[in-house]
C-alpha cells in the first residue's frame, strides 16, 4: 500500500471539485464510488483502488491493489499527473509514503516422511 497526501493551496476545495469533475465526465479518467470515498480507474489494467478522505486543506490517500499487489505505482502514477496536467494551479504539494520493505518470505521446507 502507497500513502499521498495532497497540500491544496489555501482557499482552494481541491476535494470537492476533484468530485465534482469525476461525477461530471470533465476527468474521464478516475470514476469516485461509494458516496466520493472510493476512487477507481477507468482502464482495468490498473486494477486497485483509491481510498482517500480529506481534513483542513490535506487530502490522504492509500492505494490499494489486493489482487495484484506492487502495481500500486500505476494509480499513483496516473492520479499525479492528472493533477499535475489539469489541477497543478491548486496543489500546493504533494507528499508520497511508501510501505517499509518487508523482509522476503521463505518457502516452508517439506518434511520428507521416513
């Protein structure tokens, strides 16, 4: 799971008209469910969600992608430059966290049976 925070600059509702243009058809891309909680991408090669809740200016976001899990990056990805590309005049910044790298898993060894 990858963790953004968005920084909208002050005065702006950057939340809100991220909804607004989702329910509007002006950004095709993204589709807001789940009464605007839920972001999912259009294309369905980028399987996972958005989950995001927005406080006092700061939108948080966690990207989920359960069944293919370390393809994150593709929603990430995609929703950075959407902003950058069509809302750039209202982020103020933008702040990405990612998932302390887990140790590898090892294979559990069979016992063989005498």
């Amino acid at each position: 799971m990858i963790r953004l925070q968005i920084v909208e600059r002050h005065g702006v509702n950057l939340y809100r008209t991220l909804i607004d243009a989702m329910r509007s058809g002006e950004l095709r891309t993204f589709i807001a469910t789940r009464y605007g909680k839920r972001i999912t991408h259009r294309n369905p090669n980028y399987s996972g969600w958005i989950k995001w809740s927005y406080a006092a200016g700061v939108i948080s976001c966690e990207f989920l992608s359960p069944r293919r899990p370390g393809t994150e990056w593709r929603l990430v990805s995609a929703l950075v430059g959407r902003l950058a590309d069509k809302f750039a005049d209202q982020v103020h910044s933008i702040s990405i966290q990612f998932p302390d790298a887990a140790a590898p898993k090892e294979k559990a060894r069979r016992r063989r049976s005498r």
